[in-house]
C-alpha cells in the first residue's frame, strides 16, 4: 500500500485557521488540541523591503488523515475546506512530483 501525505504550499497560505477548525470538529477534539496547526513565522524585515511573514499548517500527532472520510472516497477535512486552495492530498510518490514544481511547500508523510 502506497504511504499518504499532505502537500501544502505554505507561500500562498492566509492563515484563516479553517483547516484548524475543519480538523477539529471532525475528529471532536476539545478547544486547545488540533490535528493540524497553523504556525505564524514572522513577521521581520530581512532586507529593504522584503520580509519573512508566513504561516505554515502543520498536522500534528493527532491527525490521522481522517482516516473515515478517506475510505469514503473523500480528501482529509482539512483539505477540503482549505480557503486558499493550497493543501493537496494523495500518495508521496504523486506529491513528490508537485513538490518538485516550486519551492515554499512542505510534504508530510502521515502513517
């Protein structure tokens, strides 16, 4: 069986928190715990008028891929409610393709 994992383009990330949210509430997890994790990095001045403002969604050890929903055929909750669009699920070997595409992803491999 092939592993699964989340692709997520961490450059176009609005940091809405939705995934929190959608992660939330289909596992039941009380407030202050989350399968998936929005991180803020920044913000601060690197140079002129760039800066390093982020924020990165991070599955933490409680996530599971929903692993109900995709036996149904359906993408992890997460995923399906991402307002930006910019998470991906699906097996490494096809996400590895995408990752090879741009910089500013991160691939997780959640066994």
């Amino acid at each position: 069986m092939a592993l699964k994992g989340i692709l997520i383009d961490y450059e176009y990330c609005t940091g809405c928190h939705t995934c929190e949210v959608a992660c939330q509430m289909e596992n039941d997890l009380p407030p202050g715990r989350f399968g998936m994790k929005v991180n803020e990095v920044g913000p601060w001045e690197i140079e002129g008028d760039r800066w390093q403002y982020a924020y990165i969604p991070t599955p933490t050890d409680e996530c599971n891929l929903c692993v109900e929903r995709v036996a149904k055929g359906k993408t992890p909750n997460c995923v399906q409610h991402c307002q930006a669009d910019v998470m991906r699920y699906g097996t490494l070997a096809e996400l590895e393709k995408e990752l090879e595409k741009k910089p500013k992803q991160a691939l997780y491999a959640i066994c």
